[in-house]
C-alpha cells in the first residue's frame, strides 16, 4: 500500500491559514495500452493532436511562506521572479514583460507593452512559425501587422473564436512557449466548451450527492466509521512500532534477513557524507518527538477529527490527514476507510511526523519515483521516511522504496537522461497531491457557498491564491457561486486524469521532431534538444505542458490556466524542483 499523507502549513497573509498533508492507499498498477509513436505531419508547421495515438489507460508547510512568494496586495498578487514558473522556450525566457505575461501579471497588445524587446521576440516566434508579420518584421512594436499575425497564431492554435484577439496574454504565449520549442504551432482538437465539464460520471455523481452533507461526525459514535477506539489502539502500536526501532535498528545493524544499514542509507543518508552515527541522532531524536505526540493522540480528543465520505480530503482517497490550524494547533483527520485499512499503524504514524516535526511535509511518497532520490536534509523532514524505515525493522520488505515499476528511458546524453527521470520523479510527487489539494477546495467551496462564509482554511487560501487567479473565480472573503464549484469539479476532473498518468512505467525517447507525451495521458514520452539541453526547473515546466497538452478536455486556451495553477499549488507546498 501506499502512504500518502496531507500536511501543508505556511502562514496565510494576516489570518495565518495551513494547509493539509494526505495520507493516500496504494491503487493496483494498470495495464497500459501501448501504441507507436505518432510521425509528425508534413506541410506547414502546425501540429493537431489527431496525429496522437489515443494510449488510454497531497501537506505542506506553514502558509506564510505564501507571504513571501505573493504579494499581500488583495487585487495583485504579485509572484517573484523564482516561482519557477517561467518560460521554457530558450528565445522568450528570460523577458521580465514576457515572464510576467506568462504568470497573468500583464498583456501584450497595441495598447499595453506595445514597443520593445519582449514584442520583438513574439514578432521573431510567429516568424518562425511561418506567420507573416508584415513588411516591418520583427521591428519591436506591436501594430496592426504584428495583432493580425497573433490573430493567425490563435486561429491556427485551435483558440475559440472569442479568443481570437490579436492580444498576447497568459493562454496565448503559453501556446506560443511550447510552440516554438517544438518550432509547430501547437495545435488542440480539444474545444473549449467541454473545459469547465467533469467527464467522470461516478466523480460527478459524488459530488451531487455530498450537496448539503456533513463532512465530520463524533468520533466517539459508533454507528458509522472511523472510531476513536481504533485511533487510540492504533497509536499504541505505532509506539510499540517507533521503541522497536530505537530498541534494535538505531544504529542499524544487518541480520540474516535483512541488510539494515543499506536500507538505512537509503532512505536517510542520499548525498550524506558524514559518519553514519550523526544522521543516527537526528533520526532517533525525531522518532522519539513523533513517539511523544503519538501519546497525547491516545489521551487527548481535540487532537484527532472524524471526517464522513464527503470531508474533501477523504473524498480524494486518503484515510488520514493533517491539518494546523490559524492558532498553530495539530489535528489529524481520519476518514472512514482508516478503520478498514491494512496500514493503520504506518498511517498514524506518518500523520505523527506532519503534528510534531516542524517543517514536516510530504516531499516523496514510499512508492513515487523521487523516495529513494531525497537528499538526506530532506529525507529528515518527510513522514513517509519514518514509517517506510518503521515498518521494514517490523516486517522486512513490507513497505517499498521507491516506486514497483521502472521507466525505460532511451535517452543517448548521460546528464540529460539523469535531468529527465528527476524531473519526472518531481511531478509524480507533485501529482500525489495536487488532486488532493484540488478536492478539498470543491468541498471546502461547497460548504462556504452553503454557510455564508469560509470555515476552512485551505480552500480560502487556494481559491485566493490559485484559483481566483487563473481561472477568474470569486476570491475570498466572498463566497463562490455555483459556476465557481462546477469549474473546480472539472478542474477536479483533470488533475485526478493527469494523476494516473504516473502509475504506469514511461517509455521516454529522444526525437529531432516535436516533443509530445502521448494522448491519454499515455506512457510514451519523445523530448526534442530544446526540452533536454533544459535545466531541471524548465524541464519539470515543459514536461508540464506536455502533459496538459495530452489531457482530454482541456481545449488550447486553457492549456496555460492549468499550467500555472499545478506550478503554483506545488510551490505553495514547497515541492522541488
């Protein structure tokens, strides 16, 4: 099984929200349809997502630093310039006018930016593409030749009519971006009218239902799962689990069975050259604070919630999660499959590590690409460290480390392959939780239409910080409106797509053409030089937009919303890259 668990705290402008940490059951790998690569089409430089193969198949830190990555201003809220949100296309990147461009911070048109650099370097894309901009050319100012060139490029994009207006915003140079990195106009035969649709009839189905539901119950009720009995017998264990640990494994020492100091090295020691007894102390002395939590959850109630099948964080799939609240209190919530669940022990344990560890977060899952990846600095500040390690000193081999399936990745250069699987390995982690963050903000939206007013904090902070950003919905304190709900179910919709992305192994290869990851979103993955010679940051930004690009429902103008909405709900997690 895997463990993913929800903890997410950075102090939120003024009112000092956190945000969840998840704790999510392993799903059974799928088989995967595997179809050959797609050859680009001759003729002019446009490419549509019909030549595809159709390949079909969570917190955090404390919300302050959200401070300091945005502006507390309530109309502008300003991103600085290592929100690792930038462009990828080495011929835009870099231009201050552009990159705020492509972050929704300005537009570029006759009216607005209209003379220099940056509008040369629009002009030279569209002339790369094979656009006409006029007798002038590239001449640094934006007139009606230029404006009729955009025309072309958004017409030829597959952008709706309404779309088409000749003015360079955040949806714009997003397809532009990734156009001239694959030197074609990056076309989507997706049509915007089903962008704001959910497309899971049993996802769309849960959300009706939970209209109007309580999302917690007592946990002392024992008419309806979870149940308190259970929480506290599971924290028992989990300190029987931690004092066996300490009691033979720290310092780790090999036995018949199982080789304790290479698994220690493993999960703790990456990049770590110290002697061994010092990453021994730090690990005994947290185990030891999550052992002395693990205590007070036995014997004191307020530290644990009970939530129902509509609570949004158990509705996303996890059986547990954390929260701190705005006056620094930790509570764990367990949803009712904790009381059916093989893993319990590991699951209370993991949520322990996110309430008595500051910094406390879920960098990598037991199972993702990046676990067996993790610096040692950080391997420290990771639940799922703690309960892999606890539960291999238990019962050797129970937990993995690292993901069960292996990429086949053919790329020829030596750093560019290495670059590749850790910015993959990057958002398999980014995608065990963002579907979680998402779920919880339509419930959390849901209830704040319902009551007047927003209870939770999470959802406030996403909806002001994200949501209202890229999507244009109601920022808080206002409450949403219906049509703000059902864009976040599609939005919910689309996420949870791109999640089972990660489940199966890549097939990644090396391609003089466009880059492209197959429809689906499939397995395979081809990477032109202008993706691979990227550093690890553009290249987790890129492969981004591929995969947008290859997720059904999301028409052309839409590609870049959710682009900057996953980028930055990651950042407000702190994820690397």
């Amino acid at each position: 099984m895997q463990i993913r668990s929800g903890s997410y705290s950075t102090k939120f402008p003024k009112s000092g929200p956190r945000i969840q940490q998840p704790f999510f059951p392993t799903q059974s790998q799928q088989a995967r349809t595997r179809k050959n690569f797609f050859s680009p089409s001759p003729g002019r430089k446009t490419k549509s997502d019909s030549n595809l193969p159709n390949t079909l198949d969570s917190p955090p830190e404390s919300l302050q630093t959200m401070a300091d990555q945005f502006s507390s201003a309530p109309n502008a809220l300003q991103r600085l310039p290592d929100d690792k949100h930038d462009l990828t296309a080495t011929s835009l990147s870099g231009d201050p006018i552009l990159e705020k461009t492509f972050d929704n911070e300005a537009i570029i048109g006759k009216f607005s930016n209209s003379k220099g650099e940056h509008v040369k370097r629009i002009q030279e894309a569209l002339i790369q593409l094979g656009i006409d901009v006029g007798e002038s050319g590239a001449d640094s100012k934006y007139g009606t030749d230029t404006e009729n060139a955009v025309k072309t490029f958004q017409l030829d994009a597959g952008m709706s009519i309404g779309e088409q207006d000749g003015i360079v915003g955040r949806k714009t140079l997003g397809l532009l971006d990734r156009s001239v990195r694959n030197d074609a106009v990056s076309s989507d035969t997706d049509i915007a009218e089903d962008d704001l649709k959910v497309k899971d009839p049993k996802k769309k189905a849960n959300d009706e239902a939970c209209k109007g539901q309580p999302t917690d119950k007592s946990c002392d009720d024992t008419t309806s799962p979870p149940f308190r009995t259970t929480i506290a017998a599971s924290a028992q264990k989990a300190i029987d689990m931690i004092d066996k640990v300490l009691g033979e494994q720290l310092p780790p020492k090999k036995t018949k069975k199982t080789d304790y100091p290479n698994i220690f090295s493993r999960i703790f020691r990456n990049n770590d050259s110290r002697d061994v007894s010092f990453k021994v102390d730090e690990v005994k002395k947290i185990y030891e604070e999550v052992k002395d939590f693990l205590g007070r959850l036995k014997k004191e109630k307020d530290l644990s919630r009970c939530g129902t099948l509509c609570d949004g964080g158990c509705r996303s799939g996890s059986p547990a999660y954390h929260t701190e609240t705005k006056d620094g209190k930790h509570i764990i919530t367990f949803c009712p499959d904790f009381e059916k669940d093989k893993e319990k022990i590991l699951i209370v344990l993991h949520e322990a590590h996110h309430a008595a560890i500051p910094g406390s977060s879920d960098q990598a899952y037991a199972e993702t690409r990046l676990f067996d990846k993790l610096d040692h600095t950080k391997a420290l500040l990771n639940a799922a460290s703690f309960h892999v390690y606890a539960a291999w000193v238990d019962t050797p081999g129970s937990q993995p480390i690292g993901p069960a399936i292996k990429d086949t990745n053919l790329i020829s250069d030596k750093t560019q392959k290495g670059n590749v699987d850790m910015s993959l390995a990057f958002m398999h982690q980014w995608f065990r939780l963002v579907p979680f963050d998402v779920s919880g903000t339509v419930q959390g939206a849901q209830e704040a239409k319902e009551k007047g007013k927003y209870t939770q904090n999470n959802p406030e902070v996403f909806m002001e910080l994200v949501f209202s950003k890229w999507f244009g919905l109601t920022s808080p304190p206002a409450v949403p409106t219906e049509k703000d709900i059902e864009t976040l179910q599609a939005i919910d919709d689309r996420v949870t797509t791109m999640d089972k992305a990660f489940k199966v192994p890549f097939v990644i290869l090396e391609t003089k053409d466009e880059s492209f990851w197959t429809t689906g979103p499939g397995a395979d993955i081809a990477l032109n030089q202008n993706v691979l010679k990227l550093d690890r940051i553009h290249m987790a930004i890129a492969l981004l937009q591929e995969l947008v690009h290859a997720t059904p429902n999301i028409s052309a103008e839409s590609e870049a919303l959710y682009v900057g909405t996953i980028n930055d709900m990651r950042n407000l997690r702190k994820l690397d890259p």
